[in-house]
C-alpha cells in the first residue's frame, strides 16, 4: 500500500508534512534504522582495536566501507532491512543481517562477520539509537526553531521596550507596562528552559542482558568491558557515539534522562501556550494587527475577517505534544522487573511528540512574523483609563502619612468610571508637598509604567 498526504492518518505526515520535512529523517523508523547501524558499526570497529587475538584491526579501507555503511544509509537500504525483519519477526536481528550481508565478497569482513553485534542485548542498540535520534533532533531542529523564537521576541522587547500598554490583571485595569517589557517576560522564560533542554545528558548504556556484562564476561573473563563500554559510548563519532555513559541499568537505559528532557520540553509548551493565548488577547484587543495574505480567507461567511489562526494552531499543536511528552516521561522509566516490552511501542512516539512541538513552533514563528503593532489603540485603551492612577496617588500620599489614603482612592475609583479631571482634583487637595502635587499631576497612564522599559532593553 502506498500513502499520500491526504490518505496519511496522522496529520504530521499528512496535512502538515510538509512543515516537518528536517525532522522527519531523523524520528522517523528510517531514522531509527539509521541509527541501528550506526551503533552496530560502531561496536563492531572497536571490538576489532580491543587487542583480541581472535579480531584483529581492521584495515583502512574496510573501516571506510564500514563507515560509509553509515553515512549513506538509505530508505532503500531501511526498506531491505524492513524485507529481512518479515523473515526474523525481529527488528533488531533484522539490523545484524543486513549489515552481515554487506560483508559478502569482502573477505577480510565476511571473516569477522560473528562480531557484529557481539555479547550485545537488542536494548544495547536501541538505546543508544533512541540517544542518538534525540540527540540529532534535538540539536538540528528544536532548539534552533525555538532559538528562532526567542531571538524574536528579544528584537521585539527592544523594539517596543517603551510602547505603554494596560495591563489587565484579573481581566480588569491594572498598572500600565510596556509592550516589550511584556514580550521580554516571555523571551527570559524561554531562555532559561531553553537551557534545561540544552543540559540534559542524553545517556548510553552498553551492558548485556540485565546490565552486567555476563556475555562479555564469558568471551573475555579479563578483559576491561565496562571501560570498554563507556569508550565506545562517550568517544566522539563517528569513531564512538557521542554520548554520556549510563554504568547502571537492567535490561534497558532507565529512561531518566529521557523523562527529564521531554518534561523540560513540556514546561518550555507550557510558556508558549501561555504566550500564544496572551498574543491571541491582544489581536482581539486591538493592540496588534495582522498583516494581509494576499488570497486567504479568514471565514466562509464573514468576509471582513482576520483571524489570528498561527497562534491557535500552536497553542492546539503545543497541548497536543504536551501530551505525548507527559506521558512518555511518566511512563518510560517504569519497567517490571530486568525487562517488559511497553517501553519499546511508546518510544516509538518520541517523534510524535517532537513533530507537534515542531508544527507549533513553526506556526508561532509564522504569527510573529505577521504581528503589527496598533500604537493608537493601546494610546486610546490608556486614555480611558485613569482609574490605574489611584495606586500611584495613594502609594504618595501614604509616604507622607496621610490617613487613610487607600480607602480615599478606594471611594473615589473602585468600579467607577473616572476622569482626569477628578483625579487631578483629588490631588489638588491633598496636604502633601506641592512637588508631589506637580509630579502626580503630570502622570498620566501612559506614563506609569515604572522600571518596565529599562527591563525590556535588558533581556
């Protein structure tokens, strides 16, 4: 059967395929695939450089055959290998084959073939795959498209650190802030989740069966496996792996560091859906506008509109992947006993989850890029909003002792409709300092927004 993006029955390889093209060869089962070989080859390389008697150091050329297996792995060779698990109803030894049968007419390598995939346990290669996947995803297109974000809303915060702006707290008139001040919320609180993705260390374990090298043991009872292990593991590729090694576990990696990446990746959705739904405010506002694409339709019926669709196609895509993610970090360090399988289906979806995490990144990317801001309706939302000013008024006359400053301000403004003409009576009787009548006199809303335009220019 072949599939189409309208036959596809996930949306990430249909309606949305196209958006998910850097990710897809790396989460997808070719990529897995990919990755399989990557690590048999890996293993099979240094176990001819451990001094064994029996496999001696392969030549150059058969190295750069061996690498090459690796650096041009095709959907051909994943659908060979896809040909061969039919037979073996095995997906692992179905990777050992395959990479066997490239061995024929190459003496030196036919030779040595029982060394593929040596002492391993099929978790030793997959869960250096699944690292390696992460690790590649990660690095080549979350954080860059989230980076693409944060730079965003740095420009931004700069460029609008002293555009006033209401706020709304509880939904109603609250001291005034700036528009970059705002964003520039946002852009510190990406950064530092940011840089909790960045830490995790994404681990490898290389062990046997239950973790306690009892195969290699058996082959070699002298030799150093377990610094063996963390060589192959931690050296570099693509002589090793690459990545940090994990000298504990039973069967499988315990999936920690995966659960620790994937809810860090959760709490950095969470922000966004956060952003997105404020953004969504604020079009609905008035305060920013969209920029025309020329030929869409905002609805079937009501031609006049603009709708803000990127911001709630990434808070719907963000709450989507949340989803996944949160279930992948609940789930995936919990194995009965040395080993179940319940792991192995769920880790399958490791890409669902970064694919609607892509989607929605991309779609906030796409709504940034179209926002306009509508300085004179942020003006006007000021203007009919003197009530703000109470704070400021009380919060002086309290410094100069004046009783019952709060519940004065309290009588004069709460739930009232009022003008800065009845403010500005107000202070005219106050018993304070005629220089703090002038200064409260001179405030306006627009011009309360306290230390909010130096934080914006700081971020």
């Amino acid at each position: 059967m072949t599939f189409s993006t309208v036959s596809a029955l996930s949306p990430l390889d249909g309606r949305y395929a196209g958006k998910l093209g850097a990710l897809r060869p790396l989460m997808s089962e070719q990529g897995y695939m990919h990755r399989r070989v990557q690590v048999e080859v890996a293993w099979f390389i240094a176990l001819s450089d451990a001094g064994f008697a029996e496999f001696k150091p392969l030549t150059g050329g058969a190295r750069k055959y061996l690498m090459g297996l690796v650096s041009n792995f095709s959907e051909a060779d994943a659908q060979a290998i896809k040909e061969i698990e039919k037979t073996t109803n095995h997906d692992v030894k179905a990777v050992e084959y395959w990479v066997k049968s490239k061995f024929e007419a190459r003496p030196e390598l036919l030779a040595a073939s029982e060394f593929v995939h040596f002492a391993c346990t099929s978790e030793d290669i997959n869960n250096t795959s699944h690292a390696l996947q992460i690790q590649a995803a990660r690095d080549k297109v979350m954080l860059p498209a989230l980076d693409g974000i944060i730079a965003t809303l740095r420009e931004m915060a700069g460029k609008f650190a002293e555009v006033p702006m209401l706020s709304r707290t509880h939904g109603q008139t609250a001291s005034p802030t700036t528009v970059g001040k705002e964003i520039a919320n946002v852009a510190v609180r990406l950064a530092k989740a940011r840089a909790q993705i960045a830490a995790v260390a994404l681990l490898g374990k290389m062990n046997g069966a239950v973790g306690n090298y009892n195969a290699h043991i058996a082959a070699w009872p002298e030799f150093d496996w377990e610094g063996f292990s963390r060589k192959v593991v931690e050296t570099p590729a693509p002589q090793g792996l690459g990545l940090s090694f994990q000298p504990y576990s039973i069967q499988i990696e315990p999936h920690d560091y995966m659960a620790e990446l994937f809810d860090a990746f959760a709490r950095t959705n969470t922000i966004l859906i956060d952003f997105s739904r404020d953004i969504w405010g604020y079009v609905s506002l008035g305060y920013f506008k969209q920029r025309l694409k020329k030929g869409e339709i905002g609805s079937s019926t009501m031609p006049h509109k603009v709708n803000p669709i990127d911001f709630e196609n990434a808070e719907g895509n963000l709450g989507l992947a949340n989803a996944v993610l949160r279930h992948l970090s609940e789930k995936l360090p919990i194995s009965r006993w040395q080993r179940d399988l319940t792991d192995s289906t769920v880790l399958r979806n490791i890409g669902v989850g970064f694919g609607y995490t892509a989607l929605a990144y991309a779609s906030l990317a796409t709504g940034l890029g179209k926002l306009e801001l509508n300085e004179q309706a942020l003006a006007d939302d000021l203007d009919a909003s003197w009530e703000v000013l109470a704070e400021p008024i009380q919060t002086v006359m309290r410094r100069f002792g004046v009783q019952g400053a709060y519940e004065q301000l309290k009588e004069v403004t709460r739930g009232k409709t009022v003008t800065a003409e009845a403010l500005h009576g107000l202070i005219r009787s106050l018993e304070i300092p005629v220089a703090e009548k002038e200064r409260l006199l001179a405030m306006t809303p627009g011009s309360y927004t306290g230390k909010a335009a130096e934080l914006a220019k700081r971020v």
